[in-house]
C-alpha cells in the first residue's frame, strides 16, 4: 500500500454518499481531473444524486450508479452535453475502491460512475479515474458487492443512494443551478358541463319545451321520495290521489305512538349513558379484569427482567461497598506508617541535636532554601538576574587589579610568597593573579640512552635488560663460595 501513496497524488475535495448500505466517504484528485470533479460535486449539490440506485453489479468487477431513471441509459452532465475524458498518468485501474466515470465510449461522460472491486487494467484509458474511497468506509462500499443479480448484472433489490454531501469544496466558484422542481402529475378528472337542449332546431320544439318544463317540475316537487307512474305520467286512468283516507282517530292513535315511542327512545338513551358512565367509573376505580390479565400477562417478563436487572445493581453496589472498605483500611495503615515516620524523624532529630556536623548541614539547608525562593524562574527575569550577577562580577575583578596596582613593594613581595604558598591564601587577592604557561617553542626528542634528570628506571620484568639481571643473578648464586 505504501507504494500506492507514493505513486498516487494528492487529493483535493471530500463528498460524503449516504446509501443503504452504510456512509461512504470519496476524496477527489480536483487538480488532475477537474472537469470529472466540477461535474460531480454540482450534481451532489443541486441533489441530483438523491434517491437514486446502483443498477450494476458485477461481482469482483464493479458497481455503477448514477443514474436518476435506473437503466443504466439516462443521466447527464452539467455542462448540458457530455464532456471529454481527463486521463492522469498517475491514476491507474490497480486496486479496489477506486471511483471512475462511466461512459458508452470516447468522451461520452454523463453523470454516471462505478466503484471498483478489484483491480481493472482493461479499464485504463477508457475511464476517467477522479476519486478514490477512504478509511473504514471501503468495507461499507465492498457491500454493495453482495446483491443478487439476474443475467444482466441488475441486482434484484437494488441499494440505493438516500442522500449525497459535500464535505470539502475545492471550486470555491460553483453555484448549483435553478432546476425546475420535479412535479408530480395528477391527472384530474373533468366535469364534463351539461348539455343544453336547443329546441328551436325540432319541428316540434314548443311541446317538448312544454314537456321538458313539467318533467322539471315533478322532480322536484317529488326530490326524496319514491316515484311511480301515478305520480309522474299524466294519464286520466292512473290517478296520484290515495283511495282512502285516514280516520281522525287512527291519526290520534299513531300520534300518541310516536310521542310514546319517542319517549321510550329518549329513556333507553338516557340509561345507556348512564351505563357507559358507570362503566368509566368503575374502570377508573378497579379496572377491567380482563385487561389487567392481559396486561400481567404480557408483563410478567418485564417484571422479570426488572428484578434480575436490580439484583444486578445490588451486587455491584455490594462490590463497591467492599472496595471502598479494602480502600480505607488501606489508607489506615498508610496513615499509621507515615505517622512512624515523622516519629523517628523527630527522634532523630532530638539526637542530632548534640551533634555540630548536622546542625551546620541543616543551617546550610536553611540558608538555600531562602535563596532558591529569592531566585525567578525561567524567562526574561531569570536572564535579568544572570546578567546583573556578571556585572556585579566584572566589577569586583575591577576593584580588585586597581588595588593590585596600588600595592607597594612590600606588599608585592607577600603576594610573590602567596604564589608558592597557595593553601595559606585567604580573600579574594587570588583574583588579582596571572595566568603563566609555556610558549609554543619546539620541544626536543628525549634519548633514551642519554641519562638525564628525566631519565627513569625501566621496571617491566619483560625487558630484556631485566630478563638478563635476573639470569646473571641467578648464575652467581650457584657458584661456590
């Protein structure tokens, strides 16, 4: 993969694709391909892409979507007719994950694209290779592979795009264009208007005039009810009028039916009222057995799980409880050791009262103490303090040569004694010293068979010279004496 990063070049541009199978993140190379990259982050822009499906699938090969209608046919550019293929020398078909632009042949690109599953060598230069996939979100693209498809690649249940964004634009210029919104459309049904009879075209046209009016009248003078012959034809042998009539006292009778029946209807409301609010009440108060045994019945298992979920939560609170008591025993006993401690540290104390060595340590360890605290910390107060101290230091090596020079000879001669008698100089007069040291004259060789005051015995028992003693030494003391 390393090889891969150095050979691709840099991206520029992030889209985000929203489908059904998971989010899918796509960096763009916009400086390589920037008419393939215009075009698809205007298209995500304007929601061209919203809703619409991967209508191939060709497993361990590709799959393509991008188009609204779903054929694989449709689609088109932003630039209202397709544009040419860009083709990088650094972009190749040699691994999956790879976005491309799909097209029916030389610098046919629409709006269509394809994810790669594999490596396409057969592809390169044919497509337009303008982005790739990134991060986890391959695994969620890999799953587009796993439809079922029919004999021409079509999956069966296709996934489909829910929403498309822009995460990263790199054409600051591109402004989505004013599409007219996709309306449905609902095909309404039309009255059709009345027609009107003209009857000055009839020869006959004033008594079917005639007619038509008194139709007119009976129907609705007759509108709600039932109609017979009786009613409607004007014959002399069928006559509308009822052929008896009521009795006065049959009418009183069905008058004081209906009044009588009239008021058994409002009685019968009034008790179902009465029964429906006595029901409420009663469900108020007690409630329905019937619904409190569905009820127990459905939640006997939440009740279950209620119980075995606080049984859980005592036991842990039964852990903690037992932590925190381990915890303060604990502390206790770190308690108890610290408290030793300081005690024989204050022992200690006690005894090296006696003692000058410890007293004078402890004096030293007071007095800087106060000077740490008098000291700044890092910064420019720090830097001050340090060159006010060189400066206070120049001074005193000034103060110090000019009284040097003011010395008299007796005083020249102690300081010519202090020189051989280092250890016995006290004060700040060393200061006042010079440095001397040999020159750069040439050095002669040493001869090592010349004796000098520099000369020095050779001591190695492996020198021939000493081998030789010690034979000779050896001789004379076996010869008699």
């Amino acid at each position: 993969m390393s090889n891969i990063y150095i050979q691709e070049p840099p991206t520029c541009g992030k889209v985000l694709l929203i489908t059904t199978v998971g989010d899918i993140d796509i960096e763009l190379w916009s400086k390589e391909t920037p008419k393939a990259c215009r075009n698809f982050i205007q298209l995500i822009m304007e929601g061209y892409y919203n809703g619409t499906t991967f209508h191939r699938i060709v497993k361990g090969f590709i799959a393509q979507g991008g188009d609204p209608s779903g054929t694989g046919t449709g689609g088109e550019s932003i630039y209202g007719h397709p544009f040419k293929d860009e083709f990088h020398t650094r972009l190749r078909f040699c691994r999956r994950g790879l976005v491309a632009m799909a097209n029916a042949g030389k610098d046919d690109n629409g709006s269509q694209f394809f994810f790669t599953f594999a490596p396409c060598p057969e592809l390169q230069n044919k497509h337009t290779i303008f982005g790739k996939v990134t991060g986890e979100t391959i695994y969620n693209m890999i799953k587009l592979e796993e439809a079922d498809t029919d004999h021409n690649d079509a999956p069966y249940y296709p996934q489909k795009i829910l929403k498309a964004e822009v995460l990263n634009n790199p054409f600051d210029d591109i402004v989505p264009r004013c599409l007219p919104p996709k309306k449905e459309r609902k095909k309404k049904t039309e009255k059709s208007a009345a027609g009107i009879k003209n009857f000055k075209l009839l020869s006959f046209g004033e008594e079917a005039a005639e007619d038509e009016e008194e139709s007119k009248e009976v129907s609705l003078s007759l509108a709600g009810k039932s109609k017979s012959t009786h009613d409607v034809l004007n014959d002399p042998k069928l006559s509308s009028v009822p052929v008896t009539e009521d009795n006065p006292l049959i009418q009183v009778v069905k008058e004081s039916e209906s009044t009588e029946q009239g008021g058994k209807v409002i009685e019968v409301r009034a008790k179902l009222s009465d029964g429906k609010l006595k029901r409420k009440l009663d469900a108020k108060e007690s409630g329905n057995l019937e619904d409190d045994d569905k009820e127990y019945d459905f939640s006997r298992e939440k009740t279950e799980k209620k119980k075995q979920k606080l049984q859980e939560i005592a036991a842990e609170i039964e852990a903690l409880k037992k932590d925190y008591r381990k915890s303060k025993k604990q502390e206790k006993k770190s308690d108890e050791k610290q408290a030793e401690v300081k005690r024989n540290i204050k022992e200690t104390e006690t005894k090296s009262e006696g003692n000058e060595m410890i007293q004078e340590y402890k004096s030293n360890l007071e007095k800087y103490k106060h000077l740490k605290k008098n000291m700044s910390s890092k910064g420019g107060d720090r830097e001050n303090m340090t060159m006010q101290l060189l400066a206070k230091f120049k001074q005193k090596l000034q103060v110090i040569k000019e009284k040097a020079y003011e010395m008299d000879e007796q005083s020249k001669e102690l300081c010519d004694e202090t020189k051989n008698n280092v250890e016995k100089e006290d004060g700040d007069s060393w200061l006042a010293h010079k440095f001397n040291f040999d020159g750069d004259a040439p050095v002669l060789a040493k001869d090592a068979n010349m004796k000098t005051d520099d000369w020095f015995d050779i001591t190695d028992p492996r020198n021939p010279i000493n081998k030789r003693r010690r034979e000779q030494s050896k001789a004379n003391s076996k010869k008699p004496h």
